[in-house]
C-alpha cells in the first residue's frame, strides 16, 4: 500500500537557511531510493521559516529503507536544534 505523507516544519527564528539546507540535501539522494514515488520540499513564499516535505512511498518497506539511510540518519541527527516545531500528516491520495 502506498505512504504517502506530508511533513511541515517550522525553522527557528534566524535558522531558515541552516534548515533549507539540512532540507534540501534530503531531496536528491532520497528521491534515488528504491520504492520512492514522490519526495520533493517547499519552502512558503509568504513565511521563509516553513517548509513542507511531501513524500510518497511504494510501501512500508520502502519507507523503513528511507530511515534507514545514512543522509536520514544525518538529517535527523542535525535538524532539532533549527527547528522550532515540525508536524506530519498521512495522506490519502484520491484518484
């Protein structure tokens, strides 16, 4: 079954671009992982301090090999100290 997600963070006061990084240093290796269907990051226009992630898995298999990964095990080691609140969603594609 698909996974599909979507993830918001909220970057710390004076961390957007500390975060923009760590973000989008996500997207190409995550984007080569087998079971992969969808990852790509958005920073809003209107508030520089969040982003979305939407990521879309085969499956849960797929998704564990995505923690699994060395730039995840990076990326959630580093993230916390510029990030102040992060939240996600399960989504359920239509159509």
């Amino acid at each position: 079954m698909t996974i599909t997600k979507r993830v918001t963070f909220i970057a710390k006061e004076g961390s957007e671009a500390k975060m923009k990084e760590l973000l989008t240093a996500m997207v190409e290796p995550s984007k080569k992982e087998d079971g992969c269907i969808f990852y790509d990051i958005f920073v809003y226009e209107n508030n520089p301090r969040k982003f979305m992630a939407v990521e879309s898995w085969r499956d849960e298999a797929a998704l564990d090999g995505h923690k699994a990964t060395e730039h995840y095990a990076i990326y959630k080691s580093s993230y916390e100290p510029y990030c102040e609140k992060k939240y996600s969603d399960e989504l359920e594609v239509l159509g």
